[in-house]
C-alpha cells in the first residue's frame, strides 16, 4: 500500500486530500510547514509527496535541494501560482509534476497514479540490476562472518550459520554494500521494504540490536555496526 506525504499549511485543505486519497486506498502522512516535512521524511518511508508551494517557514523552492537530498520519490506541486517561470524553477529544483489550485480531483489522483506508477517501475529496475550485481558479487564480509546472498545467511569460516532471518540479512547486506557511509534510518527502511511490510525507524533498531547479538557485535561499544545519533547507522570500511 502506497503513503503519500501531504505538505500543506491549510488544515481544510490537508483534511480533504487525505479523504480523498484513503478513499482511494493510500495511506497518508501530514506536514503543515517545511520543517515538519523533513523530520517525516526521516522517519517514515513515503511512496510520493504533494507539496505547496507557499509554506508557513517559507518557499517549498527553498526546501526542495534539502527534499531532494533525503529522498528521490515523485514530487508533486500543488499551487495557485499561475507564472510560468515559477513552474519551471519548480521543475528545475527537482518538483516531476505541478498542479494548480484549484484542482479536479480526477485530474489530481490521475497525475498521482501516474507518478507512482513511474516511480515503481524505476524501483523496480534498480532492483533488478542490485539482483544481478549481487549475483556477480557472490558474497561479502564484516568480521569473521561472511554474507552468502545466495543463501540469505551469514557464516564464519568454520561454516558456523548466524541464524539471521532474512529481513536482518537484508538489512545487515545493504549496510556492509554501503561500508563507510552513513545509512539514515529511512533509506534503511526503504531498502528492506517489501509491498506489504513497511519498516519505521523503531523496527531498523530493534532489527540492529537483534544483529548486533547474534554477529557478537558489543551493544555497548559495537565496533561492527556504529551508531551515528540521530541519523543512523554505518559499517566502517576497516571494521
């Protein structure tokens, strides 16, 4: 089930695009200002965000190269801006789509359909070619434990199994693909995300902690799998 994050200041407005889009089997999230936008971002995975483009701490262009850093879902405008060289900054800031106000709503959930649509054939694309590069790839290591991604399991070189269930493979694999960079939480969640399973940040760290356990990761000083506060979690490059 897709989410759609819906950034408006007008309280009204808010209320019945989130009728609307239930209505249609989304689920929804809600943000009155940019600032609120970026702290859901970062902690929940969105399928799509309708913006508008007057927000009460300021312009959504000003926003956007912030958006644009934390998450590539479909951007939708939704505006009474009528000025055309507006909606090519628009365009050019990162926005996929803009919608006048006032808008028909037919026309508004065609245009979401749309961008989802576009949107998961890309996911699943990528997806595609991360199955082959790991095919090529056959295994990778942190520790003494090497991840056979053939398997979805960990083992040592006494071919001892870590017993990880395969959302902790998943996860623990993206991490160790990603070695010296700095997970965030929600690109955590995207990457073990499943059609009917959506992760939130609480299931990312419950899921580290049970990892950290069963690799022998020390849950008070791990040196395999480090936690950056408030932002997420890394896999040094000379663990």
């Amino acid at each position: 089930m897709d989410t759609v994050l819906i950034t408006e200041d007008s309280a009204l407005v808010r209320s019945s695009l989130k009728s609307l889009l239930e209505k249609q089997g989304y689920l929804t999230l809600e943000a009155a200002n940019g600032k609120r936008l970026l702290d859901v971002i970062d902690r929940y995975p969105v399928d799509l965000i309708l913006l508008d483009l007057n927000l009460p701490d300021g312009s959504a262009l000003d926003l956007m190269e912030d958006l644009r850093k934390k998450s590539q879902v479909p951007l939708i405008i939704i505006s009474g801006e009528k000025c055309k060289d507006m909606r090519i900054q628009c365009f050019k800031k990162g926005a996929d789509d803009f919608v006048l106000k006032p808008f028909d709503k037919e026309e508004l959930l065609a245009r979401i359909q749309a961008n989802m649509r576009r949107h998961h054939m890309e996911e699943e694309l990528i997806s595609k070619l991360s199955d082959d590069q790991g095919d090529k790839l056959d295994d990778f290591s942190i520790g003494r434990w090497t991840l056979d991604s053939t398997k979805y399991q960990i083992a040592d070189e006494e071919g001892e199994e870590g017993n990880l269930t395969i959302r902790e493979f998943n996860l623990l694999s993206h991490l160790v693909q990603n070695k010296g960079r700095v997970m965030k939480r929600y690109e955590l969640c995207e990457a073990i995300r499943q059609d009917k399973y959506v992760p939130n940040p609480r299931t990312i760290d419950v899921k580290i902690t049970r990892i950290r356990k069963k690799i022998g990761d020390d849950a008070d000083d791990p040196k395999l799998i480090r936690t950056v506060r408030g932002v997420g979690y890394v896999v040094p490059e000379s663990e």
